[in-house]
C-alpha cells in the first residue's frame, strides 16, 4: 500500500453490513474534526472494510462510537463534491458508543532495572573456553578525554 491514512473520528451513523460479490463489505463514515477556533471544519471519511472482520466488528460500530481508522484513502468528485474513501486496512475502537467507556489498551509495563553488582568470579563462573569475557573498562585512547567517543576530536 503506497498512499496511508489514518485518522481518529466518530461514527456519523450506525455500519452498515453489504455484499461485493461473495465478500461482505462493512460499510461506516467517520466524522474527523480538522483545524481549530475559527477554521475547525469536519472532514467526513467513508470506509469500507472488507472479508470477516468486518461482520464481527458489525455490532460494536454503532453511531457515535469514536474509532482510529487507517488504510488506503481514494477521492472522487461527485456533482461538484469532493468524497474521500477509505480502504480500512486497520482500526481500532477508542469509544463504544452505548457505554461511553474509553477502551484501555494493555500497556506493557516498564522493566525495572535492577542494579548491577560487581561480583568476583567463582570456580563455578569462570567462563569456559570460547565464551565472552566480561567487558572491561577501556582506557581512553590518545586525544580522547576520559568518558568521550573516538570520534569526538574528529567532529569538533
């Protein structure tokens, strides 16, 4: 996919579930807010999501529902209008739209680090032949200051 677009918007109506052929098509239009104060205008999306998922996202796209939605945007001109079209290829339920609750994405937590300890090597640490031995701190290299790159002489 060459041309991506994404955008974050309500639904301006209830999806609506259609046929191409023998694929279903989940049909819906998104209400994106652009600019602000004085110039804030709403720029109308309608997408189309293609194959099962669609018929199993059908129930949650109700109006309102505020939805991110990316995939491969067309235009075309009807009687003097500019539409845009969207081919979802992603989406996402930000909002449902009967509950008003916001969907809480699973955040992965920070690792926490532990301090490293300096511990001396014993019989059973010692590393076998072939194995990395530990990292040693380097000496700085001549007209390299203590903690710099060696490159940092270079690019002055």
């Amino acid at each position: 996919m060459s041309n991506v677009f994404t955008c974050v918007g309500n639904l301006g109506q209830d999806s609506v579930m259609e046929q191409a052929g023998n694929t279903p098509v989940l049909k819906f239009s998104v209400a994106n807010n652009v600019g602000f104060g004085d110039r804030k205008q709403t720029m109308w999306v309608g997408c189309a999501l293609f194959g099962t998922r669609g018929e199993k996202v059908q129930q949650y796209l109700r109006k309102g529902a505020k939805v991110m939605v990316s995939g491969e945007l067309t235009q075309n001109d009807y009687n003097g209008k500019q539409y845009l079209n969207l081919r979802v290829s992603e989406f996402d339920i930000v909002v449902h739209a009967a509950d008003g609750q916001s969907q809480q994405p699973m955040q992965q937590q920070p690792m926490q680090q532990q301090p490293m300890q300096q511990q001396q090597p014993t019989q059973q640490q010692q590393p076998m032949q072939g194995q990395q031995q530990p990292m040693q701190q380097q000496q700085p290299m001549q007209g390299q200051q203590a903690g710099g790159t060696p490159f940092d002489g270079i690019f002055q």
